[in-house]
C-alpha cells in the first residue's frame, strides 16, 4: 500500500494500477476511520480491482466557527486500518496541493442542496461538490462508495455526477452504503469522539426516538405530532438543541408534509457541542 501525497506520483500509481483493464474504486474520507468507513472500503473491494481511499480534511466544507481546527487528524492509525483491508493506495495530499495558490472555482449543486444542512451549514455542499469533483478528476475511478448516513452529502454528489457527465467514462457508479451502526443505534461518526460518557450514553436515545417517530407516523398519527414527540424526547434526554427534524423527499430532498412512499426522516441534534446527524427510511412501505 502506498500513501501518496503529490498529485503527479497519484496519477502514475493509478495509471500502474488500472492496467491491463483492471477496475478502480475510490473512497473518500476526511480519516478518523471508524468500522462504518471500513465497511465503504469492503464494499469498494467487492466491486473493484484495486482500491484507492483519499484522507482529506477539507477546508472548504468547514463554515465560520465549526471544528475545522479539531477535526481528528491520525494518518498513521488510519493507515494501519486500511493496509489490513488491502487497500492499494492512500491518496492523503495537503491543502495546498488540493487547493494551489490563485484556486478560483467553485462547484455549486442546486435543488438538492437546499435545506437541512444546507441551510445550517451556508456553504459547506458547494465545499463537498468541489472537493469530491476534483478527488473523481484527480483518481478517475470506476466507481464511488459514500455512506448513507450522509444522505444529503450523497444526493448532492450524484446530481453532481450527473450534471458534469462525471459518470462516464471516470465514474460509472455513485455507491451508497447503508449506515452503520453502534450496538445502540446511533450512527458512527468520526464526531462521536468528542462526547463525554455521559453525553454518549444520552446519543443513544436518538435513533430510537427516531425509530419511535416513523412508528408513530405508520400507525396513523400526523407527522407534526410525531416530529414535534421526537425533538421533545431529545430535548428531555440531554440535546441542546434540534436544527431540523423534517421529513423530506429521497431524491430530490423536497420537504414533504406527510411519510409517503419515498420520504425519509432527516435530523440533526447537538449535544455537549457536538453536532449529531442521522436519516431513516419513513417510506410507509418499509
């Protein structure tokens, strides 16, 4: 495995690798690996020849006051899980190399964009399309693995693709996996390391409230009453706060009234300073 941070020793290690045909799956993370972004890595490995993971923290996706500064940064723990998971390069350049002197372009993705932490997070998707634009130019891969968790972020970069003609000949595939998940439900993130015990034993209650709420809303009660029980359960079990609890559209994101056949429930919650997001399936077929 190597780990590469020149962009010229990165585009002769993937022209050596995809040789005599062979397929290349791209991964992109910001490090701080946990068993969810292995998981992105074994399903990469399924579909592809070779993969490359990139280990990028990127500081354009980051707003005025968030944890850019603190956002865990351990390339050589990271290195160690992803040499074990036969992974044939890691692409981990510094900001300069991503971003040159006299960097002048901005990829913006709207409609999919909007809302949610788009609303909360002014500029971080048109940081997330720049960035995963320029990693599919810089690899070039046949396919791309994302998590689920993350499901706004994946709706961008898809239209995104779409919208560039990125997915073809380069990425043939834009790759969701399903999120996963710690023994109490709550989605792993790189950010569950900033919780205190006691804040991370009062995480838990969010899937479950979440899980309460779709159960409610299947059952026949009005989405605002199970989303307005869903934040007043947070509320009472140690969040600060809740940024948004809304039922939106898979696809194109719309806000949706009521759980239908392709809505999902969307939430963002803080608690002790840390910002928590999680989705589920409310279609009423699930």
């Amino acid at each position: 495995m190597q780990t590469i941070t020149k962009l010229k020793m990165l585009r002769n290690t993937v022209d050596g690798l995809r040789a005599g045909g062979a397929r290349i799956a791209l991964v992109p993370t910001m490090g701080a690996l946990h068993e969810g972004h292995l998981t992105l890595v074994r399903a990469a490995r399924a579909a592809a020849d070779h993969v490359v993971v990139s280990i990028f923290v990127n500081p354009t996706q980051f707003g005025e006051g968030e944890d850019l500064d603190a956002y865990p940064r351990q390339l050589a723990a990271d290195s160690a899980l992803l040499e074990a998971e036969d992974v044939s390069a890691i692409w981990a350049p510094a900001p300069e190399e991503v971003y040159p002197q006299g960097y002048a372009t901005n990829v913006s993705v709207a409609g999919v964009s909007s809302g949610l932490c788009g609303d909360d997070r002014p500029g971080h998707f048109d940081g997330v399309a720049t960035v995963v634009c320029k990693l599919f130019n810089q690899v070039r891969p046949d396919c791309a693995f994302f998590g689920e968790k993350d499901w706004q972020q994946l709706a961008v970069i898809r239209r995104m693709s779409r919208d560039l003609d990125l997915t073809l000949p380069h990425v043939d595939a834009v790759h969701g996996v399903p999120t996963v998940r710690e023994e109490d439900g709550l989605a792993m993130s790189s950010r569950n390391a900033y919780l205190s015990k006691e804040q991370r034993a009062a995480a838990g209650t969010l899937p479950r409230a979440m899980q309460a709420a779709i159960a409610a809303m299947k059952s026949g009660v009005a989405a605002a009453g199970a989303l307005k029980e869903l934040e007043d359960t947070l509320l009472t079990s140690g969040f600060e706060s809740i940024d948004y609890a809304e039922l939106r559209d898979a696809d194109t994101i719309e806000l949706a009234n009521e759980a239908s056949e392709n809505t999902r429930l969307f939430l963002a919650a803080r608690i002790g300073g840390t910002r928590l997001i999680d989705n589920m399936p409310a279609a009423l077929n699930v």
